[in-house]
C-alpha cells in the first residue's frame, strides 16, 4: 500500500513549513547572510552607476546561489540529524514524492529569501530590480537550483566531510543556471529589447526542465540503502 | 575463513595476470599512432604565416577535448549501466573515464593558455568559453574529491553513477557555449559563427587533413586504450582492498 | 586468429588518415609577416612604408599619405602622460584635449582609445595600454592638410551584426565634425588584416572591420585618399602587436606539457600498481606466516 503521490508530497512540503514556522532557522539565516552579502558586495565594489547596472545581475545570483547553499545544506542536515530522512525512506512512499516535496520546501524557502532580495537591491543600488520579468527570471533560476540542491545535498550529508562538499559538488553544476539567469536578469534590467534575452530565459527554463527530469531520474539511486 | 581469503587472491591473480591480447595490440597502435599524429602535426604540416609554430599545438588542443569527450561519455554510460545493473565493472569504467577525461581536459586547457601567451598577448583572458572549460575541469575534480568522501563502497558507487551523469552538462555547455553566449574570442575551427574569433586560422584542406587522423585517434583509441588499463588497475585495487580486509578480520 | 583480423582492422583504419595526411598536409607558404624587435615589444614592418624605426621604437611612414605609425614602450605608468609626450614627439605641437576618448577589453587588457585634432593638418589616433611599470603606445598621425582621419578600435554593440557598420555610425556620431552621419554605398574589400565593410560618399568614407569582440574603425572627410592602406596598415599593426613572432618556444613548452600530463597519468598507474603488488606480497607473506 502507497500513500498517493501529492498526499506525500504535501505532507513533506507541510513538515517543513511547520518545523520553519516553528523554528524559524532556514529563511533567517539565508536572509541574514543575502544581506551581509549585498552590503559587502556594495562595499567593495564601490560602483559608478554604468558599473552597477553591470554588475547587479552577477551579484544578485551569486548572492542568491551562496544563500540557497546555505539552506539546502541546513534543510538536509536537519533532516539527517533528526532521523527524517530513514523515518521517510521507510514509510510505503514513492521516492520521487519525497524528493518532489523536499525540492519544493527548498524552492519555497529560497524563493521566499530572493523576492526579499529585491527591493532591498532596488533601494541599495539604485535600480529598479521590481520587475515581473525579473521575478519570473528568479522564480526559473532558484526552481533550477533548488532542483540540484536537493539531489546534491541528499548526497553529500551523508558523506563524511558533509557541509563542505555540496558547494564543491553544487558549484559548477550550477553554472549553467548562473550563466543563462545572469544573462538574462541583465537583459531585463538594462532595458534591452525582449529579444535579446528572452532566449536566455528560454534556455534557463529548459535546463532546468532537464535537471528536473534527470535528478525525478536518479534521486531514487541516491536514498536507497 | 580460509578458503575464502584464497579464492579473493585468486581474483587478484587473474587481474595481474597478462593482459588480454586486444588491450596488448590496442596499447601498441595508440603509441605508434600518437607518434605518427606528432610526426603529422610538428614536422609534415606546414608552418602557418600568421601564427608561427605555436599554431601547430592545435594539433593537440583541438582532439584533446574530444579525447575527454569521449571519456566523459563513458563515464555517462558507466553511471547509467552501473545504476540499471550495479556491475562494478561499469563504475570502474565510469571513474576510469572521469580519470583520463580530467587529464585530456587539462591538456586541453593549458595547450590553450601556451598558445593564448604569443596569440592574445596574455596566457588567460575570462572567455566564456575558456571559463566554461576551466569550470567542467573543477566539475569533475570535484567528482574524485566527492568520491574519495564516501566511506560507504554501495553508496560511493551509486551516488558518484548520478554525478558523473549529472557532470556531463559541463561538458555540454563547453561545446555549445558560443550558442549561449556568444561573446567568445574562441576560434572556431569546425563549424560556423568563426565572426568573433580572435586568432582563428584558416582550416585549410593541408590544416583539416594533417587534423583528423589527431582527432580520430584521440576520440577513440587514446581514451579507451589508456581507460582500459585504468579499469584493470581498479580491479585489482578493489580487490586487493577486499583482502585487506578480510585479512582483518581473520 | 581474431586477434590478427583486429589488428589489420585497427592498422588498416589507423593507417588510412596517416598516408592521406602524409601526402596532403602542405608545407608552410613560406614568407611570414616580418617582425621589427625592439627590446621591450615587436611590431610587424609594414612593407611599402618607410621604415624610419630606432632601437626603441617602431616607425612607418607612408609619404604619398603623409601618414606615419609608430609604436614605442615608455617608462611610465602614466597613460595619459605617455600619450602626450609621444605625440609631442611625433608632432612638435601642442596637445589639445582629446576629441574622441574611450577604453576597450581586448583579450591582453584594456586599452584607451584616443583621437585629436592637433592643428589644422594634422590628426593623431592612439591606442594606449598601461603594462606594468610601461606604456605601450600605438600612436597614427595623419598631416594631410587637405585630408582628416581618424582610426578608431569600438567595443561591438551588436553580436547579430555581421559587419562594423553599427560601430562606423557611433564612431561617426562621436567625432562629428562635418562628417555626414550616415554614408551610403556599402562595399566589402579584403585585406591583409582582415574582411572590411566600406562607406563612401562624397569627399568623406569610413572602413570597418571585425576581430574578436571589438571593432576597428577608420574615418575619412577631406581629400579623397587611399583609406584602404591607412587602415590596413594601422590593423596591422595592433593585431600584430599581440603576435610573438618566434613562438617555437611556446610549442616547446606546450608540447612538455602534454607529455608531461600523459607521463604523470602512465607513472600515477604504474605507481598504484607496484603499491598493490608490495601489498599483496606482504598479505601473502602474512597469511603464509600464519598457515
């Protein structure tokens, strides 16, 4: 007897907004460390406004990828260190169901942490971040990310050196999500003609189409025992 | 107990023992073709007017990221065999391939940066398509490292199976990174968009000609020749480690 | 018998490309670009132009255009200064500010873009680039009374576009003068330097050609010259600059590499397995000790 698929996938995804709600310990530190992050980044780059309209783009996802490292790391380790993650792998469910409501906690959680992100950027740097097309461009990217971060982060907890290797493991897979979002958040912000990044767009929405389909895949070779 | 420890030496025998006939006369053809692709390219080809000698290290830079291509793919092909059938065999394919592919994308990188130095005037500029490749060597660095961290031989072999698949895209974007960002001052030998490049060459039919018997041999007989032995070694590492063990325990 | 028919197979396949190669690999053209050296950079000679280089610069003078290009590597981290001071030495005139300033990434670094209009003859296009405790300056100067020229190098704006033809405009716009903004009659010619997109009208023309992200620029109003040779003759030498004219050492170095990439890779298995084979003998020695 299997539970039904989205019973289990909400189930997962309402544990962990209950156990966020009640702890709060995943969207504060990842906020904390996004805002510590923008304000050194403004700090050190001292930018001119030419300079800044270049550089938002890259700041604003490195910020945000450091940020989701964070708390896929923290996500899983709770997990892990609770003994969720064995409670779930035994319980009659789909892995793919676990995996699914795990991705969507993340996603949540990181996407909660880069809405926030942006118009505390429109106001430190003096651009208007606040644009549909950008949200959708961040809502895309930290789906990807999320998408990876589960898969890897599963991976890497129950590895030896733990925390320190998801960002090792995490890092250049991501790149194409921090290419093509980049490229396309420029796009956007800088006023350029649709055209001219909406094919980013695209290409950001189909890997990450591809990495959801590779990790629903070989998430189930990951947790089995 | 016994009996068991000397079934396990057996194994290790019959790994050491003389290698197969075909990995023998693979081994000899991939020497004496790698030293006629270096006759080839250094001394037959002619010297190109622009670039001087330096070009002639495309004769290696080019095939050699083939080279890892196609040890990268092998290791896709060992993740998805080993995951679908759990042969070890396959997982010690899939990390001979990340092993060869790593060393041939190195090559591959710094021929790169050595011809950049008296072409660009700088050994690195951040190119996309050079920090693309920079970035898939790190990849699949991570791999040994991620699978060094894994205690667990079971876990170590499915979970490193779903990376090394998952490392391919890497791979993938240095190959068509120009069709992402296009911004590149990378020369574009074959195929087209050679618009931006920056040193590019003229592939002339004496250029693609002294090229492809390079490419042919490290797309295929360099990587599995080297891989093959690879595979071996892992064997007999695993196996000797079995007994190791065992002796332990004993 | 397998094993025969493989190796005939793989020899047979491996042979193919080799005698192929072998009989259609040509030798080299022969004349590559020469190369003046100085001590501290080389710029390649432009044939046809006068060659007027000392040991510390690289001089070219083009009479018929009363044209003359000059690179030379000064003791100065000062670019601005480094500037002036060699187009006083070019010219003997006083620097008046810049008419066109802008910087451009190229691959070894960024450069400044300089253009001004020193007297009423004479026009002065610099490229300049700070190089640790030296300035390399590529500078053009142009005494035609009669004639005005400017040469420029742009960032690209536009990757879709083919040719120089949206950076001509901007080039255009910025310098302004009596230069009419928009210029019919696209031509394309090939040069030595490379393929160039031509503008021409009445009394002004304007060159474009792209390499790498950038393009360069030449512009032209006044007496009608020979653009083509001015323009060629400039690109030369910038892209020539970044060209080490003996580079065999650089092969040399290459080559190392892969040998030693390929030797570190042979010696890391032959050095696992000798490790093993120490191992096993030992676990043999012991398990022979115990029985």
């Amino acid at each position: 007897m299997k539970t039904p698929f989205f019973n289990c996938v909400t189930a997962v995804i309402s544990k962990d907004l209950r156990a966020e709600i009640r702890a709060r310990e995943l969207v504060s530190v990842m906020a904390l460390f996004a805002l510590l992050s923008l304000l050194v980044f403004s700090f050190a780059l001292e930018l001119d406004k030419g300079a800044r309209e270049e550089a938002v783009s890259g700041v604003l996802w490195v910020t945000l990828v450091f940020a989701s490292l964070l708390g896929f790391n923290r996500s899983m380790s709770q997990e892990r260190d609770q003994g969720n993650l064995d409670a779930l792998l035994l319980a009659p469910v789909a892995r793919t169901a676990i995996f699914v409501g795990k991705l969507l906690g993340n996603f949540i959680f990181t996407l909660i942490v880069g809405l926030a992100m942006l118009p505390l950027m429109t106001m430190l740097y003096g651009l208007n971040l606040l644009d549909g097309w950008i949200i959708l461009t961040e809502a895309i990217g930290i789906f990807g990310l999320a998408t990876i971060g589960t898969l890897l982060a599963t991976m890497t907890v129950q590895t030896r050196a733990r925390e320190a290797l998801l960002p090792i493991a995490l890092l250049p897979i991501a790149l194409p999500f921090l290419l093509t979002a980049v490229r396309a958040t420029k796009g956007i912000l800088g006023g350029a003609p649709a055209s001219e990044w909406q094919g980013a767009l695209g290409m950001l929405a189909a890997i990450s189409v591809i990495y959801l389909v590779l990790c629903l895949l070989l998430y189930e070779y990951i947790v089995e025992e | 107990m016994g009996g068991k420890t000397k079934s396990t030496t057996l194994d290790l025998r019959m790994e050491t023992s003389p290698q197969p006939r075909l990995l023998r006369i693979l081994t000899v053809f991939t020497i004496l073709g790698f030293a006629g692709t270096l006759v080839l390219g250094f001394a037959v080809a002619g010297t190109d007017i622009q670039q001087g000698e330096i070009q002639r290290i495309f004769y290696i830079h080019m095939p050699s990221f083939f080279g890892a291509f196609t040890a990268f793919g092998l290791t896709v092909v060992g993740g998805i065999i080993y995951l679908a059938r759990k042969s070890e065999t396959w997982d010690r394919i899939a990390l001979a391939g990340v092993e060869v592919g790593l060393a041939f994308s190195l090559i591959n990188l710094l021929t790169g940066s050595i011809w950049a130095r008296p072409i660009w005037n700088t050994w690195w500029t951040w190119d996309p398509r050079l920090t693309s490749a920079a970035i898939m060597c790190l990849t699949y660095a991570a791999y040994l490292m991620l699978r060094a961290g894994i205690d667990d031989p079971g876990k170590r072999r499915a979970f490193m199976s779903v990376y090394g698949i998952l490392a391919f895209v890497t791979v993938l974007i240095t190959l068509f990174i120009i069709r992402i960002v296009p911004e590149t001052i990378h020369p574009v030998i074959v195929g087209a968009s050679p618009q931006n490049a920056q040193g590019g060459f003229e592939a002339t039919s004496g250029v693609v000609i002294a090229l492809l018997p390079s490419l042919l041999l490290w797309l295929t007989l360099m990587p599995i020749t080297i891989m093959w032995h690879r595979v071996r070694l892992e064997a007999r590492i695993e196996a000797l480690n079995l007994l190791k063990l065992q002796a332990l325990s004993e | 018998m397998m094993m025969m028919k493989t190796a005939i197979a793989i020899a047979t396949l491996l042979i193919a490309p080799f005698a192929i190669g072998a009989v259609y690999a040509e030798d080299g053209e022969g004349a590559s670009t020469p190369y003046f050296q100085t001590t501290t950079f080389n710029a390649p000679i432009i044939e046809d132009w006068e060659n007027q280089s000392t040991d510390d610069i690289a001089q070219f003078h083009l009479a018929a255009e009363q044209a003359t290009i000059r690179t030379a590597s000064l003791a100065t981290g000062d670019v601005i200064a480094a500037v002036e001071s060699e187009l006083d030495a070019l010219t003997g005139s006083q620097v008046s500010p810049p008419i066109y300033s802008d910087k451009v990434n190229l691959a070894d670094g960024t450069w400044h873009v300089l253009a001004y209009d020193l007297d009423e003859a004479t026009t002065a296009s610099v490229m300049a680039r700070r190089a640790g405790e030296r300035t390399v300056v590529i500078s053009f100067v142009e005494r035609d009374p009669a004639a005005r020229t400017v040469v420029l190098t742009l960032a690209r704006t536009d990757d879709a576009q083919d040719d120089a033809g949206r950076e001509i405009a901007l080039a255009l716009d910025a310098i302004g003068g009596s230069l009419p903004s928009l210029l019919k009659q696209a031509d394309n010619v090939t040069l030595p330097s490379g393929d160039w997109v031509v503008y021409s009208s009445d009394g002004a023309a304007a060159m474009g050609m792209v390499f790498g992200n950038d393009s360069y620029v030449a512009l032209r109003e006044g007496a009608p010259g020979d653009l083509a040779a001015l323009a060629d003759a400039w690109n030369r030498t910038l892209l020539g600059f970044f060209i080490t004219p003996d580079n065999s050492r650089y092969l040399a170095l290459g080559l190392a590499v892969v040998f030693a990439i390929l030797g570190t890779l042979m010696g890391s298995h032959y050095w696992r397995d000798r490790s093993l084979r120490k191992d096993l003998a030992l676990l043999e020695q012991l398990a022979g000790e115990e029985g």
